[in-house]
C-alpha cells in the first residue's frame, strides 16, 4: 500500500506546489525571476 501511496502523494504535492506557483499573478513571477537574475 505504501509503495503505491508514496508516489500519489509526491504527485499531489508537486501538483499542488504548481497550482500554487501559477495562482500567484504572472507580475509577481517575472519580477521574482528577475530579481533572481539580478542577484546571480
């Protein structure tokens, strides 16, 4: 049962993880990625 769970979960979670990063206003995004361009 765990072996079957386990990879669900990940795949809940890395769903949910982008549901979450594309909820966010695009604006917020492009400047969050340049401002981590800036700092590299």
């Amino acid at each position: 049962m765990t072996s079957i769970t386990k990879p669900l979960i990940k795949a809940g979670l890395a769903a949910g993880f982008t549901a979450a990063s594309m909820s966010l206003s695009t604006g917020v995004a492009y400047a969050d990625l340049m401002n981590w361009e800036a700092v590299a």
